[in-house]
C-alpha cells in the first residue's frame, strides 16, 4: 500500500528534483476541460484505464476528484461526492496499490474516506477554509495535504482590479505568499507539521488573467516559503485569453506555463495531459541542473 511513513522525507523527497508530474482524473460530468470519466456508465473501469495510461506515461502522482471547481459548477452533496469518488480510489488502489493518490476535496468526510479507500494526499481547493474538520482529518490519518489559495481566506481583494499597473504598490505574489503563510501557520497551531503541507497559489481561483500571470512570473516568492509548491494551470482560461484558444486547443499554453512555473519554483505540476508534461518536465530538469 502506497502509504507515506515518513513526512519529513517525503516533504523533503517533493522538494528535489525531478519535479513531480500530478495526473488529473475528473470523477465529473461537467469538467471544463470536458475529460470528466463520468460521461458513460462504465466511469470506473474508464478512471482505472486513465490512471493506467498516465502511470505508463510517467505520472507520479494521480489526483481524482468528484466534484468540478469550474466557475458556475453546481455545487455537489455529500453523499454524491462519496459516490463518485470512493469507487474509483479503491478500484485504481485495487489495481495500482504503489502509486500515490490524491483526493481532490474540500469536505473532510469525502477526504477521510478516500484515504481509508486508498488515497495519500489531501488536495483541498479552500485551503482548509471550507470545512473546520479537515485540519483533524489530515492530522488524524498523518497525510499531506495541499492548501491552496482561494477566495476563502484571502486578503487578493486589497488589489484594485481596475489598476492594471497596481499603483498601490500590492503586488499579487505578495498577497498570495502572505495568505498562504498566514493558513500554513493556523494549520500547524491546530497541530500539523511544516511536513504535512503543500502549498498552491491557486492559479484562475478569484485572480485576474493579469494576476495569474504574474504570480506564476513570481512563483518563487511563494518557494520561498519553505514548503513544497503545487501549480495547476492545466488547460486554464488564461491560456485561452492569451492565446485565443479553446480548451482542447491549450497543450501549447499549458506547457509554456509550467515551464515558467517549474523554473520560478514549483515542484509538482498537476495536468491533464501527462506524457508531454514528462517530457517538458525532463527538459527543464535536466536544464535546471546543467546551469
């Protein structure tokens, strides 16, 4: 079983090369990427067969998650998330039981079942701000959990959005960098170590196309933290706003993107499309060390 039992050295482990590559399985209907599994009746055996396909591509990390985080997603109960999710952590647990997984959820009911089911890691998109009990559920079970920032908890609305050159001298990685040493330090006064967190800055939640952009430019000021750093900008809207692009039409962008990230400080990338990530991932390694 694919059980982290030592933090400090899988804490340590994130924080050096290679850089990790997150594979993303959308346990959804209504994912904006559009690869949600749940678009047919067989979506378990279609996850299973997804997380087959990334671990052959090299993913290290798989994150399966029940409900979208889309801008006008309909928000998902309880106990539909349990039933999305449960299932395919124990059926992709059942098949690959050495890989890590991590549970996509801001509900600590949903968290503490799935890593009972199989799961590793707590990917939590409120930055533990949602639900009270998940800062228990990551200390009880001795798991990783990700904090990323978010509208919850956020000092971002300091910013004035319509001062493209943001004359009040606050910058975005500033913010962010503040906001999430400020949730790393609550979650070790309720007693997690520096060992347990992950942080993301959350890139596309309640930013400016402006403000991603420059935060992922400035990622280091977030490594500078101290903890391990997790970027998502997978097929994200700035991409398209940049760019001009679709979704489906994003690789390009999303590998641009984590390219900078990965240079400016970022030790885990999560993606939807893994093989090119791996391949972009090694290049930039292998680059980063020759320097």
């Amino acid at each position: 079983m694919a059980r982290i039992e030592n933090l400090e050295e899988f804490s340590l482990s994130l924080m050096t090369r290679p850089t990790k590559v997150m594979g993303i399985i959308n346990v959804t209907p209504d994912s904006f990427s559009g690869d949600g599994v749940m678009v047919t009746s067989d979506y378990i055996q279609k996850a299973v067969d997804q997380a087959r396909v990334f671990i052959q591509q090299g993913a290290d990390i798989l994150d399966i998650g029940g409900e979208s985080t889309r801008p006008g997603a309909k928000p998902v109960g309880l106990k539909e998330e349990l039933a999305r999710v449960i299932p395919v952590i124990e059926a992709v647990h059942s098949e690959f039981p050495d890989v890590l997984i991590s549970v996509d959820t801001s509900k600590a009911d949903v968290a503490r079942a799935s890593i009972r089911s199989g799961a590793t890691i707590i990917n939590d998109v409120s930055g533990l701000m949602m639900d009270p009990d998940m800062t228990s559920v990551a200390l009880d079970e001795n798991v990783p959990v990700v904090i990323m920032h978010s509208q919850q908890g956020s000092s971002i609305q300091q910013i004035d959005r319509t001062d493209p050159l943001n004359k009040c001298g606050l910058s975005i990685d500033s913010i962010v960098a503040d906001d999430l040493d400020r949730l790393a330090i609550h979650a070790i006064s309720r007693g997690l170590t520096r060992h347990h967190i992950i942080l993301d800055p959350g890139i596309g939640f309640a930013k400016t196309q402006d403000q991603n952009l420059a935060l992922i430019g400035n990622l280091d000021r977030i490594r500078n933290l101290g903890y391990p750093v997790l970027l998502g900008v997978s097929r994200k809207s700035f991409i398209g706003h940049v760019a001009g692009d679709s979704v489906e039409k994003r690789l390009p962008g999303s590998l641009a993107a984590a390219t900078i990230g990965i240079m400016k400080g970022a030790h885990i990338v999560r993606v939807h499309d893994v093989a090119e990530t791996v391949q972009a991932v090694r290049i930039v390694d292998a680059i980063q060390k020759a320097r």
